[in-house]
C-alpha cells in the first residue's frame, strides 16, 4: 500500500536490517528499541491490523509464530521472549501494517504480564 512505511520496507523502498526474508514474512530490527532485542515480524501483504485478518491469511499467521520461534533461536534469546501484537490505535498501535513485536533477551524477570508493548519502551 502507499505511504505504509512498512509495505516500502518489504519493497527495499527503506534501508532496513533484516533477520529473516521468507516468501511471505520478513523480520527487521525495531528503529526504536524497548528491549535488549527488539524484531518486528511482519506479513509481506498489507494488512491493517489483527482485527482485518481473513480466513486465507492463517498460514501466514502461523508463519509469523513459526519465524518468531526460529529468530528468538538464533539471536539467543529463546529463553526470554515475548510475542506482542498492538490492534488498534487505542491499544498502542502506531503502524497500520500487522507486526508482531518479538522482544527479548532482559537478564531479569522484571517483566508484568499486564504491560503494553508502549510501557515497556521505558
Ligand atoms: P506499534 O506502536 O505497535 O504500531 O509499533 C510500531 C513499531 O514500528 C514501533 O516500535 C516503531 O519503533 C517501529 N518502526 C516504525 N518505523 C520503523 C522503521 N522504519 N524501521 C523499523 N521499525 C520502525
Ligand atoms: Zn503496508
């Protein structure tokens, strides 16, 4: 889509540091980081938000689970992630192009269950 900051990422429009490029996902590194690794996993496709997935977009969804397993792997940090999705402006979202934030890698167990992935950036 036009003037979606991450459809021009998945094009090359941005210069951007990927972790993973599969045939319907990529991963990148987050520009503004809320914890020791910060990757953002997206569909290739535009979609909005978690709230406008269909039907046909399930295997891509489970990609998205699949790839945030395999990247928390080979950065090391797969003893402590997190999985964060933010639907809709009020809930934190900023960027109108599904991402998953994987997060990771504290050296603490100084996380709350009930934080948003905005609260943590402090
Ligand atoms: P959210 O607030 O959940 O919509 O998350 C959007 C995320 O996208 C934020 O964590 C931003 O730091 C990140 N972000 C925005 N632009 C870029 C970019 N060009 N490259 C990498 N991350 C970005
Ligand atoms: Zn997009």
């Amino acid at each position: 889509m036009k003037d979606c900051v991450f459809c021009k990422i998945v094009k090359g429009e941005i210069p951007t540091n990927f972790v993973y490029k599969g045939k319907d996902v990529v991963a990148f590194r987050d520009i503004n980081p809320m914890a020791p690794v910060h990757i953002l996993i997206i569909p290739k496709q535009h979609i909005s938000s978690l709230a406008n997935v269909k039907d046909k977009d399930k295997d891509t969804l489970g990609m998205i689970q699949v790839c945030a397993s395999k990247i928390a792997k080979k950065l090391g940090i797969d003893n402590a992630f997190r999985l964060l999705i933010a639907s809709g402006e009020k809930a934190g979202q900023s960027v109108f192009h599904l991402h998953y934030h994987l997060v990771g890698g504290w050296k603490e167990p100084s996380i709350k269950m009930e934080s948003e992935p905005g609260g943590l950036r402090k």
